[in-house]
C-alpha cells in the first residue's frame, strides 16, 4: 500500500506551527502515539485545521486504523475541498477499506469501496493534473478491479509525471504485459534496467516477460540476477504475496520457475 501524504498546508488558511512541524517530525520518524497526541490537542483548539485533520489521518493510517483514518481525511476534505492532498489521502483508506471486505468474503461491498477510491483519485487530478502519485494511486485501485487498460494508462501517466521514480514505470510495464503489449513492455523493463541495474523486481519481471518469449537462457539470467540482489523472487508464492503483480505475469514466473525446478527429461 502506498504511503499517505503527509502535507504542512492543505490548505492556505492553516498556519504553519512549531506544533504541527512537531507533529510532523513525530509522524515521519515513526512516533505515532506522540503524533496523535499532539495533533489532536491541536484539532482541540482548532478543529477547522484541515491540514492537521489530514496528517491525523496519515498517523492512523500508519496504525493501520483505516476506518479512522478516513473519518479524519473527510474532515479535511469538507475543510478544503479544493485542495488535492485530502481526496488522494482518502483513496488510499478507502482502498485498504476495500481490501479489508474483501478478506471477510465482501467482494461487492469492497468494489464499492474502490470505486469511491477511483472517485477521490479524479478529484485530486482535477485539482492538480500533475499530482503523480493520484495517478499512481488510482492505477492501485485499478488493478484491484481488474480494469488492466485503465489500469496500465494511470501507471503511464504517473511515470511520465515522475521519470525519477523506476516503480512507476516498471509498473506500467507490467500491466502493458497484462493487457498483451508484450514487445513494448519488454522495452519498458529493459530502458528501466538501464538506469536501474540494481533493481530485483524488475529482473524478475524481465525473467517472466523473456520466459513467456521463448527465452528461456536470457530469463533464467534476469532471475539469477535478482536472486543475487536479495529476495525470494524464484518463490512465486513470495512474489504474489509481495508485489503487485497482474495474473498473467505471475502466470508466467511460476511456470518459469516450475520448468528451473522440473528434472531433466532423459532421452
């Protein structure tokens, strides 16, 4: 999941403080309980600091307290409505909100869920076309609802608004896999690779992709190539459990690491 922003000013009104710059350095250095106090004693005095609702509700997202912490970022939300840090805040609650349904045996209440996090995820790149992360954080929702397509644009988009993030571009690649563009994501993983040779994700990914081309010799490389970065990446259970990955990439990878583990066949 990715991480909420945290925000000084959500809006111009809210004043910057010692407090809240306090609150911050709690918040990013992992003091959460302290964050929360101090946050809080200020929404006491100020309840109308859409800024502080906001980095309250990052701190409870960062305790996993997704339900609160979608309270909090509606607050911020009625408080100032046009600003984007807010609305891209809630989408990641109510994602998680979403995935929590789903564990219970929800899957309709959980689409629900993600379909308001795809409504938040357009208001804050309506307020700023150039947010990246919305754009990312609205390709994560995508993929929860198996829209590929969409999903693959968002990550597009979100790489092109922010070339120095790799992640975002790999994962654009690997839904342009998903949605049968396998020459072109094949090209999108090895410009990555370039700028980033120690990126295990990405060999892995490149292994699936090479190993689906008949490239068995080249894809067994990129997957040594991982292995050696750090990672579990020939346990294809690991890697769905620790990535993103779209099904037919993990299709590939497991019968890329099914055909590494089978014997040899005698003649």
């Amino acid at each position: 999941m990715p991480g909420a922003a945290f925000a000084e000013n959500v809006r111009l009104q809210d004043v910057e403080s010692p407090e809240l710059k306090e609150g911050l350095t709690a918040a990013t250095s992992g003091q959460y309980t302290k964050a929360e106090m101090i946050f809080s004693r200020m929404l006491a005095v100020d309840p109308s600091a859409a800024s502080v609702w906001s980095n309250l509700g990052n701190v409870h997202m960062s305790q996993g307290r997704a339900k609160q912490a979608f309270d909090d970022y509606s607050h911020a939300v009625d408080l100032a409505p046009y600003a984007p840090v807010p609305y891209l805040n809630r989408a990641i609650a109510l994602e998680e909100l979403g995935l929590q349904l789903q564990s219970q045996g929800r899957p309709e209440e959980a689409s629900a869920r993600w379909r308001e996090a795809l409504a938040d995820c357009a208001s804050a790149i309506e307020r700023d076309p150039k947010e990246f992360a919305a754009h990312f954080n609205k390709g994560n929702v995508e993929l929860r609802l198996q829209d590929w397509t969409a999903a693959a644009a968002s990550f597009s988009q979100a790489a092109d608004l922010a070339p120095g993030i790799p992640g975002y571009r790999l994962r654009a690649a690997q839904l342009q896999y998903q949605v049968g563009q396998v020459d072109t994501a094949v090209r999108t993983v090895k410009g990555v690779l370039r700028k980033n040779p120690n990126y295990a994700e990405a060999h892995t990914t490149l292994a699936a992709m090479l190993w689906s081309q008949g490239q068995l010799a080249a894809a067994e490389g990129q997957l040594e190539a991982a292995l050696e970065l750090g990672g579990r990446w020939r346990d294809a259970e690991w890697v769905l459990a620790n990535t993103r990955w779209p099904p037919s990439l993990n299709a590939a990878l497991t019968k890329l690491v099914a055909m590494e583990q089978s014997p040899v066949q005698q003649q």
